[in-house]
C-alpha cells in the first residue's frame, strides 16, 4: 500500500507548559511510503545527507517499535522525505520523524493501533507527551502522562498570531538541555508556573497577545536553558523591544519562538542582531499556527 505521511512542526512548552502544552506550525515533514525488498530512506530538503538511510532511521525504529508492540511482522518499506522541519531545532524533527513511523507501521499493518495507542507509543519513544500530541492532534495541545498513558486534549483557539522563529547556527541536543535542569524545584517556582500555563492556554483560547505577554514565563526550564544558548535571552528580549507580543524558547532550544498581531517587520532583524552579537548566525522560519495534525493521504 502506497501512502503520503504529512506530520507538522511543533514548539512544545511555550514559556511555563513545561513537557505540557505543544503547538502546531504551519510547516511540514512530507513522506512517502511504499513497500519495498529492504528498508530504505531518501531524503530532501533538511536532514538530507545527515539522516539515517536503512533501519536506523528513526522512521523506520518508529514503526518497527509498533510492529513489535503487537507481535506482528513489519514489511519492508522505501521512505521518500521531503522535509521542511530542522533537525535539532527545538521545532520538534524527532517528534516528526516518530509520528511518521508510527503512522506508516500501523497502516501497514492495517491500522490495529487507534491514534490513543499510537500517541502512548510516541510518548514513551520521546520521553515527553508535548510535542508528539500537538504532531498528531494539529492547534494547541495540553497532554499529561499517566504510567505511561497519555490523556491529550486540543484547545480550540481563536488565534491568527504570526510566529517568528530565530534558530541560531548552535547545537544542543534536547537530552543535554534536559540533563541541565535541577532535579528538584521550589513550590513557589512550581506555583509561578502552573498559574501561568493555565494563562497561556487561555490566552491561545481567546487570542489575547496581552494576556499572553506575561503568562509565557517561565521559571522550570529556560533559566537553566539559556544560560546554555548565547544570544538567545538577548533575542528574545530583543523580539519584544521590536513588538513581538510573546516570547519563548522553542522546546528545549536553540531556536527562540516570537507571537506577534502581525508580521512584524523588525522582529527577525531584531533577534538576527541579537544571535550575531554572540557570535551566531540564524535562520528565519515565518510561520503560522497549523490547526491541523499529522495526515494520511493513501495512494
Ligand atoms: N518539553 C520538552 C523539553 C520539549 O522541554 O525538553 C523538547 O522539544
């Protein structure tokens, strides 16, 4: 069975959501899929000559993990990427590249998995529930993780916010930003956080930029973070001085992620001066909110 696999980017945590709330982005990893004699991957676009080309590829661990999940036999398949999401971005490639595989395993074996299943399966393979539920479920997400389950919900939104996106030529893999944060944090910084995810969420919900100014902070993570990437607490203050409503890191980093009423001329030029100042160059991803998840054309 041929089929195309369409799976959006995705910014998880958007300021205090930490490992919580994932959004979906109008800009796409596209995959085609056909039976073959062996395992392969072509790829275009980002991740093209870096990418794994046979079983290694996290496409095909990704559906050979369902595969094994039920006990069945995995067929062999040829991978044909046409990929707009950038590896190790903070834009949710891996996520991606998961969602893809599962997608593909479980059509190719007849779709024995439902989404829930498939989710609970991508979760587990990335560690984290946020990203993976915004790549399937499209719009805004609030995911949580129970023993494993994960219980995902879309919020409706009422949003035509224009998203900036400043990634800096500057690699940090998401398991050390991960390794830099502390083990314990205070109830007060818990409180800080959870008041303000509750207010982002609604501030998505009801498209209030103001409201989302001072609700996308954050005291869990991107402290520690920051401290990590040069330039980008720079950048982000950078993307405000220029309007920009709302400013965080893109999940674990590098990239900085600005909300903005409009497209907003100075907001990339602002953040460019800001990573270059520390010695980086970036590239500008102008985006918009994808309301729509992961897709399965069969062809
Ligand atoms: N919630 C995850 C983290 C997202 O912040 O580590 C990684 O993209």
């Amino acid at each position: 069975m041929n089929m195309k696999i369409k799976v959006p980017a995705t910014t998880a945590n958007l300021g205090p959501g930490f490992d919580t709330i994932g959004l979906a982005l109008d800009l796409w990893n596209e995959t085609d899929i056909k039976p073959s004699n062996d395992f392969s991957i072509h790829v275009t676009g980002e991740g093209a000559g870096r990418l794994a080309r046979g079983r290694n590829n996290l496409i095909v661990r990704a559906a050979q993990k369902l595969a094994d999940h039920i006990g069945m036999t995995l067929p062999a398949f040829h991978a044909d990427c046409v990929n707009q999401i950038p590896l190790s971005s903070g834009l949710g490639s891996s996520a991606a590249a998961i969602m893809t595989g599962l997608l593909a395993g479980n059509t190719l074996l007849k779709s024995p998995l439902s989404n829930g299943e498939i989710l609970n399966l991508a979760a587990n393979m990335e560690g984290h529930a946020d990203n993976v539920s915004a790549a399937l479920m499209g719009g805004l997400v609030v995911s949580m993780m129970d023993d494993g389950k994960v219980i995902a919900r879309q919020i409706p939104t009422e949003v035509d916010f224009h998203v900036t996106v400043a990634l800096p030529d500057f690699h940090i893999s998401t398991k050390d930003a991960r390794a830099s944060l502390p083990r314990k944090v205070s109830m007060k910084n818990a409180v800080y956080n959870i008041s303000r995810t509750v207010l982002v969420t609604e501030a998505f919900r009801r498209g209030d930029l103001s409201l989302l100014g001072e609700a996308m902070r954050d005291k869990l993570h991107q402290p520690y973070r920051l401290k990590l990437i040069p330039g980008a607490q720079a950048a982000m203050d950078a993307a405000k001085d220029a309007g920009a409503g709302a400013v965080a890191l893109s999940g674990a980093g590098p990239s900085v992620i600005a909300f903005s009423s409009k497209a907003e001329a100075g907001i990339d030029e602002s953040m460019k001066r800001a990573f270059q100042k520390a010695g980086l160059a970036i590239r500008i991803f102008k985006l918009g909110i994808s309301g729509q998840g992961a897709e399965i054309q069969r062809l």
